[in-house]
C-alpha cells in the first residue's frame, strides 16, 4: 500500500478509522463511513486481507518511529488481532484454489505456502534496504543491495519445490486481485455516499432560505 501523493489512500484511511474512537454518524464523511464501506464490499476474505494489512501498515509506521524497519516489522506482526482470522480464510481458500489448479500438495505444505505469501504480501520490502534497492547514501557511497539485488523486494521461495513456488505466485495474485476489487468497491461506495450527504445538505439550504424567505415575507405584511 503505498502513496501516489500526498494524500491518505482508502486504504490508510481504513487503517485509521479501526483505531479511531470518533465512529459517531455525522454529516461529514468520517471513519464510520469507512468502516461501512468495508462492510458493503462484500468479499469475505479480500475484506479480511485489506483489513489486516491496513492494521500491519499503521502498527508499522508507528515502530517505524522508534525501531529499525526489521525489528518493527517483526513488532508489528506480534501485534496483529486479525491475523489468526485472514490466515484462517486464507488456507481455506488456497486449499480450494488449489484443486482448480490441479496442485497436488499435501495440506499442511498448501497451508505453509499460504502463510508464507501472506507474511510476503503484507512485507513485500527489502528490510536491509528499506525496499530502495540501494545501500548507504547521505554522505556514503550508495551500493547496489546484495540482499535483492536491487529490486527492493524480498527474496523469498514459496515451497521447497517449483510447482509449489508457482502456485505460491499464482497465489499471490489473487490476494491481490481480491484486495483491488475491495479498495474499489469500499472507493466507490464512499464516492456515493459523499454524493447523497451533498444532495442532502443542498436540500437542507434551500429548505432554510425558503423558510426564512417566507418569515420575511409575514414580517413586511405585518409592517
């Protein structure tokens, strides 16, 4: 989940609005509205992923602050109360996914290949690097990173074997194509319903300067 600019992502939004106190409806679209949204997806296990990896980001960020990015990223997965939850749905549906794809492993090596691409798609960066392919800089030299060779990406094998290493990749693909089809229906709901609130405020205006039009009005008759 990165940035494209300034401004918060959904996704951050969302990762905010699960730590925030202020979940009152109000007029103005806030983190209730998130929360809503997240609800009207309708993707039992794209909404469990988007969430868990909102709630990895912002715990993230704030070990960022005082820690070193490995051990931050490992505080963070120490800290994680929807992981038990989407590791769960995630090996149900990668058990399935593997019957459509003919890939004959045993259960137990599917469920490790899951949990191996969801610690990977949540922390897909190089923590030796800080995912910018380079080493040093501000004053040294910058240095090619031996760890990913310069891709900024962890390095990681999904399965001991290669049929299960691709199906670990075919896996990650579709966690990712679930995530997407969330974060569009969570920006379109929130798109409408900023829209609705705005009718509602418009009609709310006109109805006020009527009323006060008509006060005027029974003011000057009595004058």
């Amino acid at each position: 989940m990165t940035l494209r600019d300034d401004r918060p992502s959904t996704a951050e939004r969302y990762g905010s609005a699960m730590q925030s106190s202020h979940l009152e409806v109000t007029e103005r679209a806030g983190d209730v509205d998130l929360l809503i949204a997240a609800g009207w997806a309708r993707d039992g296990l794209g909404c469990q992923l988007y969430r868990l990896r909102a709630e990895f980001d912002s715990i993230n960020r704030l070990e960022l602050a005082r820690a070193d990015s490995h051990a931050a990223r490992l505080m963070a997965f120490s800290r994680l109360t929807s992981l038990r939850g989407a590791m769960d749905a995630l090996d149900k549906f990668a058990q399935a996914a593997a019957l459509r794809k003919k890939y004959r492993g045993e259960p137990s090596s599917i469920r490790m290949i899951a949990a191996k691409c969801l610690t990977f798609w949540m922390a897909p960066h190089c923590h030796h690097c800080t995912g910018r392919g380079v080493t040093g800089g501000f004053g040294a030299p910058l240095l090619l990173c031996r760890h990913c060779h310069g891709t900024g990406k962890l390095q990681v094998r999904l399965a001991k074997t290669e049929p299960g290493h691709q199906f670990g990749r075919a896996l990650l693909n579709l966690m990712d194509n679930k995530t997407e089809f969330v974060a569009q229906r969570m920006s379109t709901f929130l798109g409408q319903r900023a829209a609705a609130k705005q009718i509602r405020r418009d009609a709310a205006k006109q109805a006020l300067a009527m009323r006060l039009a008509d006060l005027r009005s029974t003011a000057a008759q009595e004058d």
